[in-house]
C-alpha cells in the first residue's frame, strides 16, 4: 500500500481567500462557511471534512484520532494520523473502502450492546478480512468513525499486501530490534531467524478456516489495531505471547506503505494459553525441529473447534527450503561432475604415465632384444664355425675309426681262417691216422 503527495493545496486556498476566519477557529458559523467553501470549490468528501474540523476542533487536537496536545500538520492531523488524510485525499479508492467500512461496520457495530464483543469480516482479493472489536463502546463518539475506518481498511490493504507478498516483508520496533540485539549470545542472524520465526505466526493466522467461531488474533483497540499471537513449544515451559501492529507510515521516498510490525514477545502464564483456546483464540505451535531446519516455526494451529490441530504449511519456507535443496542437488551434481572430471583427469594420467613407461620398457625391451639378437648371431657363428672345424676332425677320425674297424675286422677274419686251417690240418691228420 503506497501513494505520495504533498497535502492539500485546496485548505490553503481556502485559508489564503478568507483569511478574516481563522482568528475563531472553534466557530460554528465558521464550519458551516468551510463546508458551503468546500462545496462551492467542488471539493471532495473527506477534504471538506478535514477542513471542517481544523476550524471546529482546538488547534492541539488532532481531527482524526481526536487526540490533544499535538502539534498539528497541515491537514489538522497528528504524524500518525497525517498519512489517513493523505490516502482519503488522494487515494479515491481508499475514501471510498473507508466510506464503505463506515456504513457497513462501525455504524453498525456502534448500535450495538457495549457489553457484546464484536467481529468484522469482509471477503476481499481472495482472502477474508477477521478483526475483533473487544470493546465496542469506542465507537461511541461518531467524530472518531472515520478515524477506526481509516485504522481498518489500512489493516485490510495490509493484510492483503502480505498475503500476496512473497518475501513477507515486516518491520520490527526499533526498542525491541535493540532489546534483543542486547540479549547475551546472539547474533544479527540469530535475530534475523527469530524475527523470521515469530512472522510464521501472522502467516499461519492466514490459513485459519473461515468461521465466526474462531478469535483472529488481530483487535482493534481504542488507538491502533495489534496483533496477539499465542504461541508455545514443547522445549520451552513458558508460554509466550507476540504482539504484532498493522503499522502505516512513510518510507524514506515519501511513499504511504503499510506493513506489519513487530513489537515484542512476552512470557504469559501457562494458564494463558487454556484461557485463549477456551475464549476462542487460536493458539500456534512451534517446531522444535532444529535438525530438519524448521525450528521455532509454525507447525500447526490449535484450536477448540478443531478435532485435532491443523497443519500449517509453510509455502515460503518450503519454496526456500526447496531453492536450497534444489542448489544443494545442483551444486552436489557439479561437485560430483568436477570429482568426475578430476577422476579421469586422474585415470588419463595414470594411462599416460602407464603408457610412457611401457614405451620405455618396450624400448629397453627392443635394446635388449637387438643386443641378445647379436649375441645369438655371434655364438650361431662361432657355433658354425666349430662345427665346421669339427666336421673335418670327425672326418679324419672316423677315417681313422673305420680303418681301425677294418683292421679289427681283417685280423678276426684271419683269425678265423687261420682256425680253420688249423681244425682242417687236423682233421687230415687224423685222417690219414686211420688210414694208416
């Protein structure tokens, strides 16, 4: 929610044309001259209001809120209040949301019993607005009804801005931003977390079911609209309590935004939480699941009318979460193709490396080779040659061998003979023996 503009050049107008009136700003006849002016300029609804009023009310008396001892701007408002008359000057549809909640809400809702609680809803940009009236008798002063329409539709158009938001923005109150950047321990991201955290309640209050039976954990009080948000969680005993306001303001453009605010996180009694679930307000419960990254979130809502809590899902987380794990994945699948890479980077070296020396082993291998090869070619030859030399004295010897065989066969040949002669001797020797 942001618009920008200077305020009211047509107030000025109106003071610049008859300056004589404004020495009896508390004169009736006055506020009526200011609204027939208004008229005649053709001017608005509400800038004819806020000038009617500059002239009805004191000058420390702030023409929205009502609240005195202020020091008024141009529009006749408080700070706080000067960015409503901004919007219901300028922005035509915020006027008109405005003129809307008035009839159909506060008007309303200011007829009824002061002792009887009240709760606005209005379905709006997919989402249904809850807000609680604890004491309806604040309505009584209807001077104040446009200041709680301004209060509620600012709500709404917040509400709806963080609902369509992705990042959740929010802001924390600078005194508890200090407070717990002073605790013991604790560091900006610590602190960051936490913030985190305790926002889950306000988006968990979004997912509550629609029903006049449930409390939102949003009340409109006398000043300002805040934010109460049960919480606990099962590691801690003490029962806690965040308090959260719808906060309009001007950002350091100019510009009229609005955003929810954090203000602090009370312990309550432990009774609290029987007590809010018995009058109806939700309760959140917080994850104590650390290892799994979810710590100090919402988990889940309680509730009398629920059978059994209702989980809360965490979209923005599991987005992030899923981001996270998505680039985990991706940046694990880029190690591993680096580890990959590097591992045949490896194996290319060690092949190369093998490589070289089996050449060099090869090589020596050859060396060694051609080496024996003309060791073997040298003994072959010598080889040849004792052969040859030894064919020749084989030769002679074995002329020698068959001559001396030869030898040895004539001598037992004639051995033979000569037996034979002998034995034939002897036989005529006998034989001529027996002839005689």
């Amino acid at each position: 929610m942001c618009v920008s503009s200077p305020f009211s050049e047509k107030i000025e107008i109106i003071f610049n044309q008859y300056p004589e009136y404004t020495v009896s700003n508390n004169s009736t006849m006055f506020a009526n001259f200011i609204k027939t002016a208004a008229s005649a300029f053709g001017m608005k609804k509400y800038p004819a209001v806020l000038m009617e009023r500059i002239v009805r009310y004191n000058n420390d008396v702030c023409v929205l809120c009502l609240n005195s001892g202020i020091n008024r701007n141009a529009s006749g408002c408080c700070d706080e209040c000067d960015v409503f008359a901004e919007l219901l000057i300028n922005d035509t549809d915020f006027a008109e949301d405005v003129s809307i909640t008035i009839e159909q809400f506060i008007s309303k809702t200011s007829k009824e019993p002061r002792n009887q609680n009240t709760l606005l809803q209005y379905p709006a940009a997919g989402i249904t607005h809850s807000l609680f009236v604890l004491d309806p008798s604040i309505f009584s002063n209807p001077d104040k009804h446009l200041f709680y329409g301004c209060l509620i539709r600012a709500f709404f158009r917040t509400r709806s801005v963080y609902f369509r938001d992705e990042q959740k923005e929010f802001l924390i109150r600078p005194s508890f931003a200090k407070f717990l950047s002073e605790q013991p321990n604790i560091s900006l991201d610590d602190l960051n977390r936490m913030s985190y955290c305790w926002m889950t309640c306000v988006e968990a209050s979004l997912q509550l079911p629609e029903s006049r039976d449930i409390i939102p954990s949003f009340f409109l009080n006398e000043n300002e609209i805040e934010g109460y948000f049960y919480h606990f969680c099962d590691l801690h005993p003490q029962e806690r309590m965040l308090t959260v306001k719808s906060h309009i303001f001007r950002d350091s453009d100019g510009d009229i935004c609005g955003r929810f605010r954090l203000e602090d996180d009370r312990e309550v009694p432990r009774d609290d939480r029987g007590l809010a679930l018995l009058k109806g307000l939700p309760v959140y419960e917080m994850s104590s699941d650390c290892a799994g990254r979810k710590g100090g979130r919402v988990k889940a809502i309680l509730h009398k009318s629920f059978k059994e809590p209702q989980p809360f899902i965490d979209y923005i987380w599991e987005e992030k979460v899923g981001q996270k794990l998505a680039k985990k994945t991706q940046q694990e699948k880029e190690q591993a193709r680096k580890e990959k890479k590097e591992r045949q980077r490896e194996e290319q070296r060690q092949l190369d490396r093998q490589r070289r020396e089996e050449e060099s082993a090869l090589r020596a291998a050859r060396a060694t080779l051609v080496t024996a090869v003309a060791k073997i070619d040298a003994d072959l030859e010598r080889i040849n040659h004792l052969k040859e030399l030894n064919r020749e004295v084989a030769l002679k010897n074995r002329k020698i061998f068959e001559r001396k065989e030869a030898e040895k066969l004539a001598a037992a040949a004639a051995a033979r003979h000569a037996e034979k002669l002998k034995q034939k001797e002897a036989e005529r020797i006998k034989f001529i023996t027996k002839k005689n």
